[in-house]
C-alpha cells in the first residue's frame, strides 16, 4: 500500500460533515439534551419559587440557568461544535446575537430616554388648569 491509499482508507473512516454516526447515537444524543433541558428549566422554577436562596442572587441564578440551557439548546439541538463547518455556523449565531443585542438594548434607551422627556401626570393636569 502506498501513503495514497493509506490516506484514502483513514478519510473513509471519518465521518463526513453531512453524514452522522447512525440513528441511535443521534438519538442518545437528543435524549441527553432532552434530560439536561428539563433538569434546568425544573432548577429555574425551583430557583424562582424557594426561600433557600438569597432574595438578590435569585436574577442571578436564574440567568446563570438560563444561559446553561441556551447553551444546551445549541450544543445538542442546533448541533454547534468546534468542528470545520462549525465555524460559519459560530460566525453566524454570533452576528444573529448581535444584531438581536442591538434591536433589543436600542429599543431600551429609546425608552427610556422617550420616558425621562414625558411630562408626568400630575404635570400634565397643572398645565390644563
């Protein structure tokens, strides 16, 4: 055997970007993101709901929770790795964060610059009178 055919025979043993391991692995995989999901959506309720945990680290767990399960949610169901075509996904899911980050963040200091120009209620009835 030449290097030729040996590399031939060592890129027809890994698995091709399209293609995936078989159906059961596929499967235990969606079960494990499944059960990880539920495990920390039970978390943000119990954390929600308890008295156990200081009254002002409660956002904080809760936000903690919910990355680790945004971050399930793309691991096990949008399928994001390290891997070569990964990359362009990543590049992506990071401009779509963004892009969603400045709508949102934008949209909160329109309003809150739109409130601090109101004039308040009581402002508004000295002004009819």
């Amino acid at each position: 055997m030449d290097e030729r055919d040996q590399r031939n025979d060592q890129s027809n043993d890994q698995e091709t970007p399209g293609e995936s391991a078989g159906w059961k692995s596929g499967l235990a995989k969606a079960l494990l993101g499944l059960a990880a999901s539920i495990v920390l959506t039970l978390a943000s309720f119990w954390a929600a709901g308890t008295h156990q945990v200081w009254g002002p680290g409660v956002p904080v767990l809760l936000a903690a929770l919910a990355i680790g399960q945004m971050g399930v949610h793309l691991v096990f169901f949008l399928h994001i790795s390290s891997g070569p075509e990964g990359t362009n996904t990543i590049l992506a899911l990071a401009f779509g964060v963004f892009v969603v980050a400045l709508v949102v963040f934008g949209s909160l200091i329109i309003m809150a610059n739109l409130n601090a120009g109101m004039v308040s209620m009581d402002g508004l009835m000295r002004m009819q009178r």
